[in-house]
C-alpha cells in the first residue's frame, strides 16, 4: 500500500494494522479480510471501493475522503466517522458491526444500515435524511438533533428516540417500536 494511487486493485488478507498511510488514494478497490485495526489513514481518498470481511476497529480516517465505499461483515468498533471529510461522504453497510463508532454532524442521505449493531452509536446532530436502517439493533444509539426525516426505522430493533429533540417528519417506525418513542413518558405500550 505505499504508492499514492492504487485502481482497481484487490487487497487479500492484509495485516495492516497500526499503521499509518497518508495522501493515498483508492480508485475502485477492493480489501477482502484484511485487517487495519488502529491504523490511520490521514487525507486519503476511499472512492468506489468495498471492504469485506474486514476489520477496521478504532481505524482513524483523519480528514479522509470516504465516497460511495461500501461495508460488508466488517467489525468497525469505535470508529470516528466524523473525522471524515464531509465533501462526498456516502457509505453502506451491510451485516457489519458498528458499536460505540460516531457519526456526529455528519451529512448522510439514503444511508443503508442493513443486519448491522450499532449499539450505542452516536448520530448527535447528523442528517440522516431518507436513510434505512434494517434489521439493525440500535440499542444504545443516540439520537440528539439529528434530523430523522423519512428514515425507515420499520425493522430496526431497540431504539430510544426523544421526538421532541430530533426533527421526524415522514420518519416510519413499526407500531411494536413505539415503546423507543414513548420512554420519556413513562408509558409502557402494550
């Protein structure tokens, strides 16, 4: 991973782990079980690339462009997503794990979070605008100013959600979640 621009190439199992890569880009790449646990990757660029398998736990993107990259079965532990630059960011994941990682202020339309835990995740004051979150448990997650509008909370399980801090027009919920928008009243529904 030492030249500045890599397209279109495949990373296999590589140990990378504590490392740092700085003003590297990634065209179109694509990291198959490696594992860069605690590196740092400062003012590179992510674009059209997929991880899969991958862990990436405490990996700091430091000023990073990350732009339509894709997340499948990664373990992406306390992960800082807002250090990332906001130009262009767009992610997916998919069947990853995402506890205690941040996404504070950041801008993210259409997110998909597909069969993933993001167990006590922050999204303080982020835009999730249009966003799908399926199947995924968000035990923990907080949500504080953050705009919620039309994100599909149908399948998700185990979120607490105060209305009166977030901004929820066309937000859809199923009706077994309305318990995660009532706590603050102390109303059990049945």
């Amino acid at each position: 991973m030492s030249s500045p621009i890599h397209d279109d190439k495949t990373f296999n199992d590589i140990t990378y782990a504590q490392k740092v890569t700085r003003n590297t880009e990634f065209n179109n790449c694509i990291f198959k079980s490696c594992d860069l646990t605690g590196s740092e990757f400062a003012l590179c660029k992510f674009i059209d690339c997929v991880f899969e398998d991958c862990n990436l736990s405490m990996i700091n993107w430091g000023r990073s462009t990350v732009n339509n990259v894709v997340f499948k079965k990664c373990k992406l532990l306390g992960v800082n997503f807002s250090l990332c630059e906001d130009f262009l960011f767009q992610v997916r994941f998919e069947s990853c794990m995402l506890d205690y990682s941040s996404f504070m202020s950041k801008k993210m339309f259409k997110t998909l979070f597909i069969k993933s835990s993001l167990k006590e995740v922050t999204f303080t004051e982020a835009n999730l605008n249009g966003s799908v979150f399926d199947d995924s448990d968000l035990s923990g997650a907080v949500f504080s100013n953050t705009n919620l509008t039309a994100v599909n909370f149908t399948s998700a399980q185990n979120y607490i959600i105060d209305p009166e801090l977030n901004t929820m027009d066309r937000a859809i919920f199923d009706i077994g979640g309305l318990e995660g928008l009532l706590l603050k009243y102390n109303i059990k529904v049945v």
